[in-house]
C-alpha cells in the first residue's frame, strides 16, 4: 500500500499508512489509495524542472520513461468457448446417481432437476492454474444451488464454487481446510432472483482463488498453507464441472482464457 502524505509546506512528508484504511470484510477488494497534490518544491531533473502542474501532465502520459508506469499493460488473451451453443461438444452428463436430463437448446445447456446433483463434466484438457473461466447461469426452478462450478487448483487439488446453497442464497468456496462453502471464510449470503442470469467468472494463480459475481468480487481466497477439495459427493465433476442441487439451471457463454503474466 502506498503511504499517505501530509502537506506541511514545500515538501511532502510520509507518514505511516492508516489502520482504518484496510478493506472490510464484505468487500474483499483492496482498497485504492488516494494521493492528493500539494505543493511540491521544484525538483532539477535533466533538462526538466517538475512541479505539481507538470507532475499531473506525467502522470497522464503515464509517468516517466523506464518507470513501470509507463509500459504497455499486456493485453488479456483471448477467450477460448467451452460451450458452442449447438450441442454438448466434449461436456459429457456426470454419473451423480439419479441426475436429471442434460440438453441444449437455443444456445442453452440445461441441466433438469434431478434427485439431489446434477451436471456436465468436462472431457477435454484444461489447465490446472493460471487460468480464468467465466460463465452466465440462472435458476429456472428449484431452491437450491444453481451453480457448483468445479475447477483445478495447482497440480493436483480441485475445489468449487457454490452459488446459492443450502436453501437458495449460500455463496463460498467447497471445501477450504475441509470446511464447505457453508462453514469457512468466504461464505456470504445473496439473494438470487428465478430466471435472472447472472455472470461469473473464476480466476486461478499460483496464489490464490478470485470469483467474481456480475463483476463483484464475491471470493479473494489465498492459497498458501490452506488444504483445498471437493465435498465427497462432487468428485465426479473432477477436473471441471458444473453442478445443480435438486435444481433446474440453465447456462450459456461457458469460455476460458489463459491469464496474463501481470495477473499471475
């Protein structure tokens, strides 16, 4: 975190940054910190004199040359389809016991309710880290969780995410030090609306677990010294897949990318 500086005359003073600027717990993004201009004594650089006037000018060009501000952001790759619209493709039912119908529909897979779990496995390759996926999901009829996206977590683990569980509006990570989505860290309550899709979006590093809810961080989970799996009953949607609970959901727009190495 960068430090907060007070204006006491011509230099800028640091001081030590605030305790209460730490984020809350309901919003797990960092915080952005806020610089101000005060007044600056004038600094002798080759060939440039700056001030606080010509100090905004470089930080709209994006600072000076060799600094990091000034190179290029990389640019995200581009978004791989897991899910074509037409037909199943390499996404094969999971063999829960008592699941209900898959099918595809005006660029939907739907998932039919079923006696308790239902889903789609994938069978093609994936990467194990590194990697964000996204998808649109909604819940047609039933009152538990509409989405149970399994996903690879480093070389061997799995771990997934769970929206709207144990009676509809339960969110959080399966399983973290053996804990469900219900009973560790990142769970929270939302409220999901019938028939609404709803965005999301899973990133993995070598680090840690983001998920993302219409662009809302909902999840920042780090990784180190935390035992990460599945509930039991969810090892069929290993490596990738996407679960219902006695639940008919609809998905679409099922993709993947590979991060960026900035955002590794």
């Amino acid at each position: 975190m960068l430090p907060a500086f007070q204006f006491t005359g011509p230099v800028a003073t640091a001081l030590p940054p605030s305790p209460g600027s730490r984020g809350r717990l309901r919003s797990p993004r960092p915080p952005r910190p806020l610089a101000r201009l005060g007044h600056l004594r004038r600094t002798a650089l080759p060939g440039l004199a700056v001030t606080a006037g010509c100090l905004v000018v470089l930080i709209a060009l994006g600072g000076l040359a060799g600094c990091p501000a000034a190179a290029a952001a990389e640019p995200a790759a581009d978004w791989q389809p897991l899910f074509n619209g037409a037909d199943l493709g390499q996404w094969k039912p999971t063999p829960f016991g008592g699941e209900g119908d898959v099918t595809v529909a005006e660029g939907r897979l739907r998932i039919a309710m079923g006696a308790d779990l239902s889903g789609v496995t994938w069978q093609g390759e994936f990467p194990r880290q590194d990697f964000e996926i996204a998808l649109e999901a909604r819940r047609v009829d039933g009152s538990d969780f509409f989405c149970g996206l399994t996903f690879p977590v480093g070389k061997d683990d799995h771990c997934s995410l769970i929206l709207g569980g144990w009676g509809g509006s339960v969110v959080g990570l399966s399983c973290i030090d053996g804990d469900d989505a219900a009973n560790n860290a990142t769970m929270r309550i939302i409220s999901f609306e019938d028939r609404r899709w709803y965005a999301v979006r899973v990133l993995v590093t070598s680090d840690r677990i983001a998920c993302f809810l219409d662009d809302e961080q909902i999840v920042d989970q780090p990784l180190a010294g935390r035992r990460i799996s599945v509930r039991d009953e969810v090892i069929p949607s290993e490596p990738l897949g996407i679960a219902t609970y006695a639940t008919t959901a609809e998905l679409r727009k099922i993709r993947w990318r590979p991060l960026p190495p900035k955002a590794r």
